[in-house]
C-alpha cells in the first residue's frame, strides 16, 4: 500500500516559506516506523500541479496536512487530485481538519484525522485492512450524509517514543534557496498551559497538556540535525513556550552536549512571565543565541483582550534581562484589535522603544476559527466577510490590504502607519548594535544576495 502526504502550501506567493512542514514529516517517519511505503509531496514552492500527476495516481492513499488558512489551496489541490485517481482514499489532518472536520469532509475529503496524526494515522491504515477504519479513534467522516466522529484519539504520553522527522524526503536545499531558511524546525514539548484568546482551544484540541521530551532524547535529535546538515546548521525549536522545560532540564541538556561535544545555535519561543536571569543563563550555555516573544502590544487593555496574562513591565524586565544574558531577543507585536485605538497603537511603539527588541516582527489582528478571539469578536459584530480562507493569514493579510477584523476606532491605514514607524524604530535599534552591524558584514561577505534582499524589504517598509 502506497501512502503519499502533501502539503497543499500550493501557488502560495506573499506569504512566509522558511518553514519545513514538521508536523507532515514526523507522521511520514511513524508510518515508515511502522513499516509502510510513504512519500511527501511538498507543494511549497510549485506553481503548477501537473508534474505530481503520475505521483498522485500511484497512491493508494494521500494525505493532506494543513492549517485553516491553506484550507482554500487545500480545495484546489484536492480537485486536482480526484481528476487523476478515482480510488485512492483522501484523509485530511492537521489543524484546521481537527476544529471543523465536517467542513473538511464536506469539501471532499474522505475522512479527516483530528489531534496529533502520528498514532492515529497508522491505526487508520491498519484497520484499511479489516474495513474498521470507519471506527479508529481520532477519525471523522460522513455515514450517510451526517457526520460520524470515533471517540478522541489519546494524545501521545511518551514523545520520546516518536521517531524523529522523516527530514529526508523533502528537499531542504529548495528550503534554503528559494524560501530562505537557514535553520531547521524542532520541537521539544507539545502543548500550552496558557490561555491566549488567538490560540486556544484550538491548541488544546491539536496538542492537549503541556508534555516534554527527555533531556536526551532532544540532544540526541540535534546530534542527527548536526550530522545531516552540517556544524554551522541553525536549530528552530517550534515550541509554544520552551521555557517551560525549566533550568533543571536545561541544564541536562547541557551537559549531554558537552559530553558529545555539540555546540548548537538554537532559537526559540518563551513568553515573558516565564524567564529568569538564572534561567536565561543556563540556556544560553546549551546553545540559544535567540528568543521570540509574544510581547501583542503596549496597552493592558488589548493585552487583556488577547487573555495573554502578562504586563508591559514584564516585557521590559524580559528584553534586559536577555541583553545582560546575551541573547538576541524579538518581539512579535499585533496592531488592530477590533476596538484598539491610536492611543493604544502608540502604547505599543512607546513600548517597543522603551524595550529596544534585537528585532520586530508586526502582524495584524486576524481571527482565526474556533478560538476565543474569533468568538468574541463575532459576538461583538466584527468580523468581516470573508470570500476565502487566505483571509485568516495574517501575514499575507498586510499585503492584501485588510484582515477578516473590522475595526471600530481605525484605519487600515493607521494599521500600516504604525507598522512603517515600528519598522523604522526597528531599523534605528540594529544600526545603533554594533553586534547586528558586525553580523551584517560578515553576511555580505558569506551571503549577499539573501543579506541585500532582507535590508531592500526593511528599508521598503520603513519608506511607507
């Protein structure tokens, strides 16, 4: 039985490309664990569908992993998909399959796999074999018109026992050259205890509590990172919050490190209220040279509006703790809560010079479904009518001139004028860093062309 995974990331311009589908390659490496043939079709960077004809009509089954914004290009490659092969089982999973797994299969697909794909998956196809599929946990479909949903999958208590991402059947090289990345996805806990209103239940529906792999199975991860991909390699951990692996479990994997004599450059995500100056050291000694912070914006209101649960001070005490740490630290900032004001936008850039960010990253409100964001602002009369699901992307929703948000005290164009001064701060911070200066040099001497393209696109969006 032949098994191909796509993800449907097809025709997909504007948006961001320097990120590997982890989720697709770790249930491809379960299912070769398990002893099937998979392959991945990585649409990514493809404009046109033909060439994967022959790949389409030699499966037996083909699944699709996707996030609700690619839900729409989900659509069109799924059409595709049925004008070639007319007996291969199409499944849908990942996060948008696991919230609204009756849309999904409404839209065609034949079942749709809810939470974690990995154990669920190969249950799936071993019941193929018995005609019981209809009946594995974590599986949806529709038995004579209605849906019919399998009692929950149990989400996975030892990660550990997971087979590292199946890193080799996508090519890593295109990653690079056309999407820009220049470091690999990892993962070492799944789940989220906090209750940010753009993210939950839905995070809770995928991943459910917060569980942790082992110290040493991580490292052992890097070591195999290391080994394919080169010393210099960049490690992205795709965690929620990996501070919350603690000093103790840090400092294991420090020494398991040492002992193997890796030297790691990784980057994270941590939220404010989680860090420490001992914490902070300790990670640095294992490797993390940056951290991203959900710093959303500047004012207590917005703030408690996204139910993030920290405060301006915090982010301030976060941001100079990791300079004293030497650790680079970003902040990710949402201008455009369906009732923020210009003062409260103010509050955000006057927040953002008094924290002096390494770097920036601006994105505009969007909702997506099911969570409490979108809830609250559909009570509330303001969600725009939406024609397609790229209107949930809030990135490309900046450069489509709208987010699926109405506003009721702003402008799109207030949106991108605090957007272009926010960037034009961020560009004042790295020229005034004579680390950021030194490591711009050294990447116009290793990598010009990439370094020209990343300062054309700051300098544009300070210029609007």
């Amino acid at each position: 039985m032949k098994i191909t995974l796509v993800y449907p990331r097809f025709d997909y311009q504007g948006g961001i490309l320097d990120e590997e589908p982890l989720g697709i390659l770790y249930v491809a490496s379960s299912l070769r664990a398990a002893g099937h043939d998979v392959g991945v079709i990585d649409l990514t960077f493809e404009a046109y569908l033909d060439p994967f004809e022959g790949e389409f009509a030699d499966a037996d089954i083909i699944a699709f992993g996707f996030t609700s914004p690619l839900f729409g290009r989900a659509k069109r490659v799924l059409k595709f998909v049925r004008s070639v092969t007319k007996d291969a089982i199409v499944v849908a999973g990942g996060v948008h399959a696991t919230i609204l797994p009756e849309e999904v299969l409404r839209a065609g697909f034949d079942y749709a796999l809810i939470g974690e794909g990995e154990r669920a998956f190969v249950e799936f196809i071993e019941h193929l074999a018995s005609g019981t599929q209809i009946d594995t946990n974590g599986t949806a479909c529709l038995k004579n018109g209605k849906l019919h949903k399998a009692p929950a999958s149990p989400f996975i208590k030892n990660l550990d026992a997971l087979p590292f991402p199946a890193r080799d059947l996508i090519d890593y090289a295109r990653y690079e050259r056309q999407g820009g990345l220049n470091q690999v996805g990892m993962i070492a806990t799944r789940g989220c205890p906090f209750k940010c209103s753009f993210c939950k239940p839905t995070l809770d529906k995928l991943f459910g509590k917060l569980r942790k792999r082992s110290a040493s199975n991580v490292a052992s991860e890097i070591e195999e990172v290391i080994g394919r991909f080169g010393p210099s390699v960049g490690i992205f951990f795709k965690d929620d919050t990996m501070s919350l692996l603690g000093i103790s479990w840090f400092e294991e994997l420090g020494n398991i490190l040492a002992s193997k004599r890796l030297s790691p450059k990784w980057h994270c995500s941590a939220r404010v209220d989680t860090i420490n100056p001992q914490l902070l050291a300790t990670m640095k000694r294992c490797g993390c040279k940056v951290i991203s912070f959900g710093v959303e914006a500047g004012s207590q209101r917005v703030l408690d509006f996204y139910k993030k649960g920290i405060t301006p001070s915090q982010v301030e005490d976060a941001f100079r703790w990791c300079r004293k740490a030497g650790i680079q630290a970003t902040a990710n900032v949402i201008l455009g809560a369906p009732d923020e004001t210009k003062e409260e936008l103010q509050a955000t850039y006057d927040l953002m010079r008094r924290a002096k960010p390494d770097d920036i990253y601006v994105y505009f409100c969007s909702a997506l479904p099911e969570t409490d964001m979108y809830r609250a602002i559909v009570e509330a009369g303001c969600l725009a009518e939406m024609s397609d699901p790229d209107e949930f992307d809030n990135v490309k929703s900046k450069a489509r001139g709208g987010t699926n948000v109405k506003l009721k005290n702003l402008t799109f164009d207030d949106l991108r004028e605090y957007e272009s001064r926010i960037e034009r701060l961020n560009l004042s911070h790295k020229l005034r860093s004579p680390k950021r200066l030194a490591s711009w040099a050294l990447k116009a001497i290793s990598q010009p062309d990439r370094l020209a393209g990343r300062i054309r696109s700051v300098l544009r969006k300070a210029r609007r």
